[in-house]
C-alpha cells in the first residue's frame, strides 16, 4: 500500500516494486486483482478524494484502480503494529498488552482529510524524521508523536514519502470507555465492550 501510494518519482524503485508485486502475486494470489476504474468512476473518486487531475491528461489515463478489500484490514494491523513499535521506540517500554491500538488511513494526495491531517499535527508536535545508519533514507518517512503517561495516551501521526498518510492511537482500556468516538470503534484493534 505504501508503494501504491507513493508519487515521488526520487522514492520509486521500479525493481523492488515488481519484487513486491511479485510476492503478492506468490503468498496472497486473491489480492492481486486491480481493476481499472471507468471513466465516471475516476473523476468521482478525484473529486471525492479532493485530488486534481494532471494538466491535459485523459481520464483513461489517470490511475485509479480498485483494490482487494484486505489491503485495508492489512493495512490496518500493521498500523497497529506500527503503534506499538513507536511506542517502544519513544517511551523505552512495550505498551501494556490490554492497550487498545486505532488506526486510519488515507492518501497523501487527497485534499479532503487536510482539516483533519492539521488537527493530529497539533496534538503531536514532536517530530522525528526516520533516518539510517549509513544510508540516505530521504524523506521516506516522518511522523510526530505525543503521549501522556498520566493518561496512557500514545498518539502519532505520519507519512510515507508523499504517499500513504496514517494516524494512530495506542490507549488504555479505561481511556478507551472514554472515547464516546464512532471512528474510534470501528477502527480500533479489538471490540470494546462498553463502546457506544
């Protein structure tokens, strides 16, 4: 999904990318069905996902494809996963294994999440560019992060080269019975019992 998402032509790497298709294509044979959208369909998405289309390109010519729906569920448990490392990385201990991971995500190019995209960024102003040792990583991945021990809150907010933009919360089971959050329950790693 990263690599999907991804529109730096710097960060593309043609060889790992059919590498990446190829493994799908081995070890998940029912995800590797992309079917181009129509016409209609491509400039409904464009405009509800808030993105312009290129200066005289045809529609026929824009890619938008449709996706296996697993690729969201799988995106989203290794955003939970993804959680849980940060959380390890900048508080120096594993979260509590009754901690209640969310996640969402969306598109770098889509305009219609920027309100939202600026809300998270001003509840997590640390921000950390991903770096390597001995390796120039670019601007392949950045993220901010806040947390509250008192609360047991971890949030952080992120992006993948220009591509897929993510946010997640990693919570105790009491702060969870907190959030009176549609979104939250839906998108969160298990079924609460006292959710809305």
């Amino acid at each position: 999904m990263v690599h999907f998402n991804n529109h730096d032509p710097h960060l593309f790497d043609e060889r790992g990318f059919a590498r990446l298709i190829d493994g799908l294509r081995n070890n998940l044979p029912h995800m590797n069905s992309f079917d181009n959208l129509t016409p209609n369909q491509k400039r409904r998405a464009l405009s509800d996902l808030g993105i312009e289309r290129p200066a005289g390109t045809p529609l026929s010519e824009v890619a938008i494809v449709t996706v296996h729906p697993e690729f969201g569920i799988r995106t989203r448990r290794y955003l939970w996963k993804l959680a849980r490392a940060l959380f390890y990385k900048h508080v120096g201990r594993s979260a509590k294994s009754s901690s209640i991971a969310w996640s969402a995500w969306f598109q770098g190019k889509a305009t219609n999440h920027q309100a939202h995209l600026e809300t998270w960024q001003s509840i997590t102003p640390i921000l950390i560019h991903g770096t390597r040792r001995n390796f120039d990583y670019g601007n392949r991945f950045k993220y901010r992060i806040n947390y509250s021990d008192e609360l047991e809150v971890f949030a952080a907010t992120g992006q993948f080269g220009d591509g897929l933009i993510f946010n997640v919360l990693l919570v105790s089971e009491e702060m969870a019975a907190r959030l009176k959050w549609d979104a939250f329950v839906a998108g969160a790693e298990r079924p609460l019992a006292n959710a809305p």
